[in-house]
C-alpha cells in the first residue's frame, strides 16, 4: 500500500490536518434517580471517557466513550489505556479523511468497542470543524432537528404513570417502557400508561432480554391489545428459535439492539428473518461502522431508531447529529437519559422544545465543554 502518512493538500487550496494526539479524561456523573432496566442494570452515575483527538494544526474534535460493564465490558480504566496504547500509535498521522485506514488499523484491536468509537466520533468532529460545517451536514444534511422519546424506567405502575405525565407535560410524545422484571406488572403498567397518556402517543416496551419464552408468550399479546408499536429485545437473543416462533406470534415488529452492534451482526439478523426493525448507537460502534449498518439496513427494508447507552449531552449531541443526518431513522431517537442527570458538561444546554431537539448550525458538534464542570466531575483512573 503507497505510503499516506503526513499533511496533505488538495490542489493549492485546502490542507487536510493529521491526527497528532489523543486526550482523555474520566469523569462521572451522578443521575438525579435510581436507573433500573430487565436485565438487573441498576445506574446511579454516568461514568464516561471525555476523548479528545487533536490535529497537527490544533483543530479538536471531542466525543465520549461509556464505561458500563455490563454493556461493554469497559472500565475508565481500559478505555484510557486502550486509547493511549494500542489506538493513538496505530492512527498518529494519518489524515482526518483516511477513515478507511484508520479502521484497518482500529479492527485489528479486538473489544474496546467505546474507545473505538469515542475516537472514531472525535475524528469526524474535528474533520467536520476544519471544513467549517456542522456534523449533520458533512454526514448526510437530511434534517435539522429530531423529534425524542421519553425512556420510562422500571418502578411501581403509580411511579411510572407519574414519569409518564410528566414528560407529556413537558411535551413528549413517544414513550419507551422498560419491562422485563414482572410480567404481570409490566402488563398493569403499559395498561395504565396507555390511559394516563391518551391513544395517540406512541408506545413501545423493552425488555432488555429479561422475558422467557413463555413469560413473552403470555405477557405481550396483552401488551399488544393497549395498542403497542414496538417490541425490542423481549427475550434471550442466543435463543434464535424461540424469538423466531415469538416473531410469528406477535402482529407488531421485534426491535434489535443488542443483538446487532456490528455490521455483521445485522447481516446475521437479515439472513434470520426475525427482526423488522434495528436499534443503533455509535458509541458502540462510531460513525463509520454506524452508516454501515443504516445503509444495510436500509437495503433490507428495516427501520431504524437511534437508541441511547446513558448519554451525557456531549453523548446525545453526538447521537443526535448522525440521526438528523440519515432519512433512515423515522422513529423518535431515544435520546433523553441525559435528562435524568444532575448537570450537563457542555457549555450550553441542549435546545429542546415540545420533545423536539434543534441542531446547531455550528461547525462540527456545534458545542464546547464546559471545562469548569468537567473538572468538578473529574475522577483518576
């Protein structure tokens, strides 16, 4: 392969800057409530990697990498040494265009899917500022804005119901219930939550893979009945026969999440027939390996719905800008966990009107982190 490495110039006009660096710093951040999910996470901090890669003519482009092991199998820890180690070496001069290298060289570190994707989202975020537009336009310019979803944790049916009325106040107009721990009562609570927020929401539960076969079976055809639009990963995803004889029993689609976090991945799901709809988030995966997946999902006629790992708003804004950018998400993004926070870490807050968030119009992210609040949530590692 020809050499590429080092600065180059496109005619006489414009110089491509080179990754020079990489920082990172640890940081948590408390939730303002208990975030309890099917599958036993229980979250009381958001405890994330703040990934700055910087260019050899100072442009930087920042992104964060989410640490939860339960997901990842990452630490602050690992994030930070698998960046300094084995990534930054391998990617130290290339251009901020060579994506395709840059990933020859990220897939051969085999894990780390957060510090791969941290840095892949950064690189674009600097590209993106030094050309001087907004990431939603360099990525796809399909929109400006993205309507949101409210994510309505486990608790008491009243608590739920509760939560629920209070984002339709603030404007909500999709809601995705967390279920998976009590058939029964997540059955009352969807119920309650159909009545308490009206007909003309839209509904859909998530069981993070909690149900049996035979708990789904008895518990989501009643859920069905209360005019449910979505079912996602509502039982183990290692049991391919019983989600597909599940599928056939069930009118409304099965949602994929955590069994397509890869572009292969998807391809598997495709060749079973069992899903008709994906759920997808670059910090698992980056902006690169994210625009494979819509694209073939896409082709395989599956829609798309961004979906959240526990955000902070650089996280969301981050989210936000790939979804705004691609036609293919044509559900609310799931992105208002950073709501349930205590601060934020960017300078200003995330525009939100009625359920709506508003991209900036400003080169790359569109947003500066406040680094007074990042060294107050600062934490070794």
């Amino acid at each position: 392969m020809d050499d590429l490495s080092g600065a180059r110039t496109i005619g006489t006009a414009l110089r491509i800057p080179t990754i020079e660096r990489i920082e990172t710093t640890a940081f948590s951040v408390p939730f303002s409530i208990f975030l309890r999910s099917g599958r036993q996470m229980h979250v009381k901090t958001a405890d994330h990697v703040l990934v700055r890669v910087i260019a050899d003519d100072g442009t930087t482009g920042f992104a964060e990498a989410m640490s939860y092991p339960e997901i990842f199998g990452e630490s602050q820890t690992s994030i930070t040494r698998a960046v300094a180690d084995w990534i930054l070496p391998r990617i130290k001069g290339m251009a901020l265009t060579d994506l395709e290298r840059i990933w020859e060289k990220l897939d051969i570190i085999q894990g780390n899917p957060s510090a791969k994707a941290a840095v892949d989202i950064a690189i674009h975020d600097a590209l993106a500022r030094s050309l001087h537009i907004p990431l939603w336009r360099m990525l796809g310019g399909y929109r400006d804005r993205i309507q949101l979803t409210w994510i309505i944790g486990q608790g008491t049916v009243e608590e739920m119901v509760r939560e629920g009325e209070d984002a339709l106040a603030r404007g909500f107009r999709a809601y995705k219930i967390k279920i998976g721990l009590d058939p029964a009562k997540d059955v009352r609570a969807v119920a309650a939550l159909r009545r308490a927020l009206g007909d003309d929401v839209l509904l859909y539960v998530d069981a993070n893979q909690a149900y049996s076969y035979a708990d789904a079976v008895r518990a989501l055809p009643a859920m069905e009945a209360e005019g449910i639009a979505i079912i996602e990963d509502p039982m183990s995803n290692a049991d391919i026969d019983g989600r597909r004889k599940l599928a056939t029993r069930l009118r409304v689609p099965l949602l994929g999440d955590e069994c397509v976090q890869t572009p292969n991945d998807l391809k598997r799901e495709i060749d079973l027939g069992i899903l008709r709809m994906i759920n997808l988030k670059p910090p698992r995966s980056g902006y690169f390996q994210s625009r494979k997946i819509v694209h073939l999902a896409e082709q395989a006629g599956f829609a798309c719905v961004m979906g959240t790992f526990l955000e902070t708003d650089i996280g969301v804004l981050a989210c936000a800008h790939f979804t705004a950018a691609h036609r293919a998400f044509t559900y609310p993004a799931e992105l208002t966990y950073v709501f349930k926070m205590k601060d934020r870490i960017l300078q200003e807050p995330l525009r939100v009107e009625n359920g709506t968030l508003f991209l900036p119009d400003r080169p790359g992210m569109g947003a500066e982190v406040d680094e007074d609040k990042l060294a107050r949530y600062r934490v070794p590692v």
